[in-house]
C-alpha cells in the first residue's frame, strides 16, 4: 500500500489473472497453541483508523480460539526492513501465520514464503500468491458507492472533496465507486481530489482537509488512515464521510457515515482452516454479503429519507441485485468504458486505472 506499488501495469495484470485462478496447495493440521500468528501493521493502533480495526479484529479472533497468541509489530514501512519484521515473528515468536497487513509488504511476503515453506502467509490488498502465500480484502466499494448516495444527498453546492492517500489501483476504484453514488442522486456533482502520497500522516491529511474546505467542498470523504480530516470537518463545520472506523468520535456533528472494516471476519476463518489442516492458498475478496465491510451508522445530520434510501440501496447490493461498475461508464474525458448492458469483471476492478465521469483531478503515473 504506496507510491513504490505503481509499477508497470502490464506486470500488475499479467500477474493478477494468474493469482486469481487459486492453487491447490493444503497446510497439515495445527494446534491452536502452536499458529501463534503474527500481525504485521504499516501503522499504529492508535492510528483510529486502519490499522486500529486490524488490532481490534486481532483481539476479537484471539478472544474466539482459547490458546491462541498472537504478536504484533506495528509502524512498519513498505520496504525490505519488513523482511527483518516478519523473520523476527517467525524465529522469536514461532510464528506459522503472518498476516503482512499492508499492500507494499507483497513482494517482500514472496521473499519470506520462500524461505519458510512451513509458515502461511496473507498479503492484505496484495495479488500475488504462492503455495504457502494467500491473498486477502474486503470489497470496500460497495460502502463507499452507499457513502456516496449519502454525500451527494447532503451536498448542497454539489462540490464534495476527497483526501486520498496513494494513486493506486485500490484507492483509485474506491473515488470511482464513491463518485457514482455521489452522481446517482446529484447528476451535476463533482468530487475534487487531493493526493497526500501517504498513508498516514495527520499534518498533510488536514491541510489537505483545509485545502478542499478553502476551496468551496461542502462535503468531504477520505481515504486515510486517520482522524485528522474529520476533525479538520468538524473545525470547520464541514460534513464528512469517514473511512476505515465509525470516526464519528473525531466529528460529533459533521460526521455524516463511513465505510467500515470487520477485520474479524476476514482474519477467523484463516486461523480456523491453519488450526484444521484445510487452508489453503486463494484470494479472498468479501464484501457486504459477508460482514467483511459496512457502513457505520447515520450521523445527526442525515435525512430519515436518506437514510431509507441509502439502506434499501443497501439491501440491494447485498442481494446481488445492484453491481456498482455496471455500464454506460464513462471516464473524465467522456469515453465510454463500460458499455451499457456490461458489469465490470472482478479483474477489471482490481486494477482500475482511470476516473470516471465527475472525478475532478489526475492520476499521476
């Protein structure tokens, strides 16, 4: 998860159509006392938001499989110290289970799953896998689309912005996703962008906050691993969407919704199925069918009208009845992408690399 991810995007399909095809590798049976699992965080977990959720899914697994020890090594960078981070956790704590919870751990993941074949690994947000190497997300675009329609309807000048972190595919699908729930109900909103190249780092988040706010944004949504745009919001008397947690807490007020993780769904099964002998290396990819994402509750300052809306909508994606990226999509320039008829194949979201229509700003490459 950052800039050093944007590489050549022919590597980044070529890799991926062969990483979603799955592979029959089987782990053998393990004791719940000897997985000892191991959290690798890019931040800390009193971040209030990414990496907080991962913690509290952690506990909440460790609370659910009596015997189980987990670590953790939080604020570790995207880079080849991860290597040391994650051999620590295997030699020390004897670790048989590596959670690298973080997209720019996934090449240095590859490096360890070779030197410890006995150890399963799962790369969060990552598509490259191997025998002993899983891939693990949650389809976070379907609230964001729901945290759109709730924007849009707020917004009374149709000029919402957006503080996001790095320009990659991951962020880029979740803007795309937010700005067609945005477009449903307000066809002549915009969504302005601002790239922080980070993902946390409170200072830049909040004058990038400002910045929008200064701008004419009436309503702003975020993907970063902090608080700190929502304060900025609330400061300002700003509405926002939140991200990652229910950061009403930062936002009393303003604080309209956020698209929220449920780690514990996505951590439970893997230890279950390492405990059990029947794990094996798959990319998994849950989104509200499957408790892995949500939208947090109404703030204050949501209509009962919207909030009805927003939920039927709900309802509607939950049954398969509401595919975000179906057709007539068009991009910035006013290209169509998706024919009308047509839904994006899975493949095709995981690598999005272009706006759609009402995306103000660029994606640097």
């Amino acid at each position: 998860m950052n800039s050093m991810c944007l590489r050549k995007r022919a590597v980044f399909l070529s890799v991926l159509s062969a990483c979603l095809a799955g592979t029959p590798a089987v782990s053998a049976p393990l004791a719940v006392e000897e997985i000892n699992p191991g959290y690798v965080y890019i931040g800390p977990v009193g971040d209030g938001g990414w990496t907080y959720m991962q913690d509290v899914g952690r506990r909440a697994v460790d609370a659910t499989f009596p015997g189980l020890k987990s670590a953790i090594v939080e604020s570790v960078e995207e880079g080849p110290g991860s290597v040391a981070v994650m051999e620590r956790l295997i030699r020390q704590n004897k670790s048989r289970l590596i959670f690298a919870c973080s997209f720019g751990y996934m090449d240095f993941v590859q490096e360890m799953a070779k030197k410890y074949p006995e150890t399963v690994f799962m790369h969060v947000s990552g598509y490259k896998r191997a025998d002993n190497v899983g891939t693990m997300f949650g389809r976070m675009y379907q609230p964001r689309y729901l945290s759109g329609l709730t924007a849009g309807s707020v917004s009374k000048s149709g000029n919402i912005g957006y503080v996001a972190a790095h320009p990659i595919p991951e962020v880029i699908r979740m803007i795309n996703a937010f700005t067609l729930g945005v477009r449903k109900v307000n066809p002549k909103a915009t969504v302005k962008v601002v790239w922080l190249f980070s993902w946390l780092d409170p200072g830049k988040e909040k004058e990038a906050a400002k910045a929008l706010i200064e701008s004419g944004c009436d309503v702003l949504a975020m993907h970063a691993d902090t608080g700190a745009v929502a304060q900025a919001c609330e400061e300002a008397k700003t509405y926002v969407v939140g991200y990652n947690n229910d950061m009403s807490q930062y936002a009393p007020t303003m604080h309209l919704t956020a698209p929220v993780w449920n780690w514990a769904k996505l951590f439970e099964p893997i230890v279950q199925q390492v405990s059990e002998g029947t794990w094996k290396s798959q990319d998994i990819w849950w989104g509200l069918k499957e408790g892995a994402v949500d939208l947090a509750p109404f703030g204050p300052a949501v209509p009962e009208d919207v909030r009805k809306m927003v939920n039927d909508e709900k309802t509607r994606v939950i049954a398969g009845e509401q595919p975000i990226f179906s057709g007539p999509l068009k991009d910035q320039t006013g290209a169509v992408k998706v024919k009308e008829g047509n839904t994006m194949t899975d493949a095709e979201i995981w690598s999005m690399d272009w706006f759609v229509e009402g995306v103000l700003g660029d994606i640097p490459r």
